[in-house]
C-alpha cells in the first residue's frame, strides 16, 4: 500500500508540473519569462525553447512574429514544445548565467538541460528543428489524408516511399533525416497510401511549395548524396540573400554563386527575375543564384566587399568561396538572359580572368612621409631593389588601426629623409593583390631590398619597436607574441576577410 500511495504522489506532482506550464504570463502564444519564473518553466516544462533578446534589436524583431507564430502553431497541434523569451536587457543576471554575447540568442531546454539551438528563423524551420529534437527523425504516414496534410503543411517536406523499410535506400534516407534539422522528413511503408501514391518502387521524393514542386532523388545511395539533394533542391532557383537565408546560402554545398544586385524600389526585380530563373536552371547543381536588395542598409557592406557603388546597380558578380573568395566581373551590366547565361557558361567553364579589387591611384600618393598604395603601384614601389620597405594593410573601420594611424604617421616621419626606405600603407579591403593573402588588420609587413623573404611584424605597436624593426632589416619583433587584448579587441583584431564573409 505504502508503495502505491507513493506512486500516486510522484504522478499527482507532475500533473501540478504539467498544469503549471500553462500558468505563466503570455505574448502572443510566447511565454514571457523573468529570473523569478525561470527555473519554474525549465523544470516544469518538458521541451522549452526560450529567446534572449534586446527590444531595440533589429533581428530580434524581425524573429519576433516568426517566432509566436511557431508557438501558436504547436500550441494547436497540443504537443508538449513551448516556446518562451526573456528580455536579456533586463535579465542581466539570466543572459550572463546562460552565456547570451548577442541577440537573439535561442537555448532549447530538454528535461532542464540547456541545449545551443541550430536552427532556422522561419516558424516552420524553428517547428522543424524542435521536433527533430523531440521525435524520430522522420515521422511514419500510415494515411492518404496524413500525407496530405503533411505536405500541405510545409513550405519543403522530404517523403520516403519504402516497400521494404530495411533496404539500402530506407537505412540511408533514415540517417539522413536525422542529420538534417531544417526540414522535416516522413517515411511511408503502408500499402494502401504506397498504392494510393502510384508509388512501384522505392523511392524519395522532395516537395516544395516553389518552382517545380516536388523533385525525385536520383544519385547515388549514400547519406551524403541525399543529403546534398536535400540542401540543393530545398533552395529556390534563385535565393533572396535575408538573415535568414544566409546561412545557408553560404553554408550550403554550392560554392559558386552569382550575385544579383538589384533596387526593389526600382523595379529591377520584376524586370530581371525571370531571366535569372530561366537560366538558372541549366546551373541548378553547380552555381546557386542569389539576389540582393541593394535598398537594404544591412547590404551596403556586401557592395563595398565587391567594390561596388549604388550607381551600377543593377548589376551581377560571381565569387567561388573555396577560391579565397575569388570574385568575378562581367564585362557589360546587361541583365538578359543570353548575357547572363554567358556570364555563368563562361565562370563555370573556367574561361573568365579573377576580378581583384583596386581604387584609383591618388594623384599626391607620395606627397607624405607615408606612401599610399593601391593595387595599381604596389608591384611597383614594393619590389624595388633598391629599396627597404613597410608596409601596413589596414582596414578603415579597424579599431588597431585607427589607434595606430598617429604611430605609424610618426614612423613616416621618422624616416622621410631616408632614400632606402619606404613607409607605406594600403587599404587591403579596397585593394586586392594576386599574391599576397591579408588575413587579420593591421598587417604590417617587411620587404627588404633584396626582397629574399618577406617578414611580418608581430611586436608591439609602438614608435620605438617599429623603428627597431625598420632599422635590423625586419630581425626586430619579428617573433615577438601579441600583446594580450580584451575579448573586445581581440574581435576587433581578428576580423578579416574571412570573418567578413562569415558576418555576410
């Protein structure tokens, strides 16, 4: 008896567990959390999705309806997923506890363990991933309607039609499901919807509420074929680049994109759609094309990365993320297909010359102590003979650099009277240079007259230790570690090319 009054308590106190999820204040379907109700919910609440974010942030309010619809949605269909937010601005003590640097920031609670959320900012990504993360990988349809109603349901939705659910197709398509969070899959091994489907053998196919439709899986019986099918057909023929589609524009297993730059405002999305759509198609496996709404403030540094200007939009570029973001240009701004077409045969094909960067060579470039470089003259001053020189790759919205414009300036100074020596610097996001590769700002390099080998500084960014190292012929500092920095700067140091293309 002793036993079953105990059992009786433990189930009456997760049903006041349970109960007690539903008690908590609300936004729109979302429940809003503070420290005095926090570890409440993430002990009462199985499955708990919580949000830190800041009122004035920009994605967070773009998050914002994405987000309620997503909880509204699971909230209809009963299942036990909540979705929750706290306002980090004032919950100080909440976002430094669970580590939030930026916002939003998504932590999904499982039976009260903190988890880093990995998915989308759509309502059906947010949905897709939860259930992946509470569920079977791929849901089991066991009717015509269920079918139905999971394909309606879903933007893309992956179905896998098995006679046999033990076959080669079934096991892969299964641990595939489980690897991909983005999208939902289901598996269907009942007769009569397999009869009702026309289905004669197995089969996956991906259905999607753009384009085509639906596409068959036809490559090679693998995880990674079905999971590249999956990323390439998930996508439409040409993507508009948003916070949401970045990721997987650039996290995607297509390298070569074409970028479309084009005004909304203007017009030049109705004008050149289409064409972009038609030729897309031939390229659907090799090149992915991406359209860019230059009316966006959030874009102006993706044009100022390909040393574009508002003036030429509408316009086009290809890059190849695994070439160091290699970029190229076409030779006329025309948006028709046979020039479009042409552009993408030729960049496929290998025929085009790479695009490297350059700003207009200032006509007073060495008026002061230090030079100014750009692409143009860098071969130039750099290689000659008959001279030592240094050089600072910089970035105008580095924080190093800016602290060490003054320094350097006085370094100029310092050797202005010198005819052997040649102080110099070069905005290295203006300006590219075919064999020389900038990873961090500042960089600060030494190329000694018989240009034998190049030396870059790594010592203090003083007065006294850049003359040193001007002066023993790039032997002083050479080895010398950083400086220790706050977290802050540190991020400002680091950020380069690389870290631009992750920013984008």
């Amino acid at each position: 008896m002793r036993v079953r009054i105990t059992e009786c308590l433990l189930l009456i106190s997760l049903c006041v567990l349970r109960i007690k999820a539903d008690d908590f204040q609300k936004d729109d379907g979302v429940i809003v959390l503070s420290k005095s109700d926090f570890q409440k919910a993430v002990d009462s609440i199985q499955y708990l999705l919580v949000e830190f974010y800041a009122p004035w942030c920009g994605h967070c309010k773009q998050l914002a309806p994405e987000y309620a619809k997503a909880a509204q949605e699971l909230e209809k269909e009963g299942s036990s997923i909540k979705l929750a937010k706290v306002d980090a601005t004032e919950e100080g003590e909440l976002a430094e506890q669970f580590g939030v640097r930026g916002y939003p920031t998504l932590k999904f609670f499982k039976n009260g363990k903190p988890l880093e959320y990995g998915g989308g900012r759509q309502a059906d990504t947010i949905i897709s991933w939860l259930k992946k993360k509470t569920g079977p990988p791929a849901r089991e349809i066991t009717s015509v309607e269920d079918l139905q109603l999971f394909k309606s349901n879903n933007t893309v939705a992956i179905v896998g039609y098995f006679k046999d659910q033990s076959s080669q197709l079934a096991e892969k398509f299964l641990a595939t499901a489980g690897l991909i969070d983005d999208h939902p899959f289901a598996i269907v091994t009942d007769e009569k919807v397999l009869a009702d489907s026309s289905v004669s053998e197995d089969k996956v196919v991906l259905y999607k509420k753009f384009d085509e439709g639906e596409v068959t899986f036809d490559g090679d019986v693998s995880e990674d074929a079905l999971k590249a099918f999956v990323s390439i057909q998930s996508l439409p023929l040409v993507v508009e680049f948003n916070h949401e589609t970045a990721t997987k524009i650039f996290g995607g297993d297509i390298k070569s994109h074409l970028l479309l730059f084009l005004s909304k405002k203007e017009g030049h999305f109705d004008a050149h759609l289409d064409n972009a759509k038609n030729v897309a198609k031939n390229f659907r496996e090799k090149v992915l094309f991406v359209t860019i709404n230059t009316d966006e403030e959030d874009h102006v540094r993706i044009l100022e990365f390909f040393g574009m200007k508002k003036d030429e939009v509408p316009s086009m570029r290809a890059i190849r993320l695994e070439e160091d973001m290699a970029k190229y240009k076409p030779q006329s701004a025309d948006l028709s297909a046979e020039n479009i077409g042409k552009f993408v045969g030729d960049f496929v094909s290998g025929e085009l010359k790479q695009h490297y960067l350059s700003q207009e060579l200032p006509e007073d470039w060495d008026a002061k102590p230090v030079k100014v470089l750009v692409a143009s003259n860098f071969e130039k001053v750099v290689m000659d003979t008959s001279k030592d020189v240094l050089v600072e790759f910089y970035a105008p919205w580095c924080g190093h650099c800016k602290q060490l414009a003054p320094v350097y300036d006085q370094l100029g100074e310092n050797f202005k009277e010198k005819s052997d020596v040649v102080i110099a610097k070069i905005d290295a996001t203006a300006n590219e240079l075919e064999n020389t590769k900038i990873s961090s700002f500042p960089t600060i390099t030494f190329y000694p007259k018989d240009k034998s080998k190049v030396v870059e500084y790594n010592g203090e960014r003083t007065l006294e230790g850049l003359t040193k190292f001007v002066e023993s012929g790039g032997q002083y500092g050479r080895a010398e570690p950083e400086p220790s920095v706050s977290d802050e700067e540190d991020e400002d140091e680091d950020k380069s090319k690389e870290a631009l293309k992750d920013e984008l």
